[in-house]
C-alpha cells in the first residue's frame, strides 16, 4: 500500500489536537495528586461537589475553642481573665436574677472570689449554663440547667453553715471572714512530729526513716 499523504493543514490541525489532549491529560494527573495528597480537613468541605478544584472557592472550617479547664487548674493571667469574666456573669445576671435576699439562711460575701471553694462551684455552673443553653441542648436544656446545676449549686455556696456562713448575712452589713479549714489528720500530724523528733525522713508507709 501506498502511504498516504496528507496536506499540512491536516497535520497541524491533528498535531494541535493531540497537543490539546495531552495538556489535559497532565492537568488532570497533577489535580488527581493534589487531591490524593491534600484531602480536605473537614468531612463537610468533602462533601462539596466543587471542593479542592482550582479557581472555585473552598471551604475552611472554623477553629473550635480549646476544651474548658475547671478555674482552679488555670494561673497567672489566664486565671485573672477567667474570674474576670465569672464575676461579670455572676454580678450581672446569676445574683441578679437568681440571688433573692441576704439572709442568715442565705449568706453571701462580696469578696466570693476569695473563697475558692465559691469560686469552683460557680465557674462550673457557669460552664454548664453555657452548655446547656446552646441550641444542641434543645428545648429543655435550660430545664435541666435550673434543675440539676443552679439547684445544687446555689444550695451549697449560700447554705447556712456552707463556705460563706460567715460572711454577710445583713445586706447592710458587709463581711468576709475565712474559716479555719481542716487541717491533717492527727495520724498524719503525729508520723510528722515523730519525723522531727528522729532527725529523719517519712518513709512511703509512714514510718520514720
């Protein structure tokens, strides 16, 4: 058979074509790796029809918060910004709307923050309101808010012999006083003691070294 030759028009029209699919054939071979290799962070940004393409708009996710601390657990400025922020909640809305009269049944201090005790039980209270009022919760969560936290709580910080029994009791009268609390057993006062007394150390089990 005799080859067949065709006019250079045709050549290049073909050789353009072949060019054409060859450069799609590469940009669709680098896309494949970049996705391979780059998945996307979060499951909704996979589920995007257009996500990961190049020129269309992609979708970040925002940076949840870090995982609340209990307050006591927190130092130095980060504690001084959390009982910052707790006494703006309790002063502008816990006692405001929840904090009734000041009562020998119902004593409060104005220095609370001194009590830590007071303070742990009000910055988790705060914490759980924060949960529970969140749309997750759904519809009851405030319910269960009063009901299992703000109860409980209330209850303990302004019981009569609680942490603030001997503080303000007369809504005219302000006070603050620290109790005396326990201090060590009269086992562990006596192992320290007969410690002292031998010059020597305690040992893991108690006995004097």
């Amino acid at each position: 058979m005799e080859p067949v030759r065709l006019p250079d028009a045709d050549l290049e029209s073909i050789e353009a074509s072949v060019r054409k699919l060859l450069d799609q054939s590469a940009e669709q071979a680098r896309m494949i790796d970049t996705l391979a290799s780059a998945p996307p962070a979060d499951p909704m940004a996979a589920s995007m029809p257009f996500a990961g393409f190049p020129g269309m708009p992609s979708f970040t996710a925002p940076t949840p918060p870090p995982d609340p601390k209990p307050i006591l657990e927190l130092e130095g400025e980060e504690y001084e910004d959390e009982i910052a922020a707790l006494t703006d909640w309790v002063d502008d809305h816990l006692m405001d709307v929840y904090g009734a009269e000041i009562t020998t049944a119902a004593p409060w201090c104005e220095q609370w923050q001194e009590h830590l005790d007071v303070v742990a039980w009000l910055h988790a209270l705060w914490m759980a309101y924060h949960q529970h009022k969140d749309p997750e919760a759904g519809p009851s969560g405030m319910f269960v808010w009063h009901r299992d936290f703000l109860t409980h709580c209330m209850a303990y910080v302004r019981a009569p012999g609680g942490p603030l029994s001997a503080c303000q009791t007369d809504p005219d009268r302000a006070e603050h006083r620290l109790l005396r609390g326990p201090g060590p057993s009269a086992r562990s006062a006596a192992r320290e003691s007969e410690a002292q007394t031998t010059g020597g150390t305690l040992a893991p089990d108690g006995a004097a070294l």
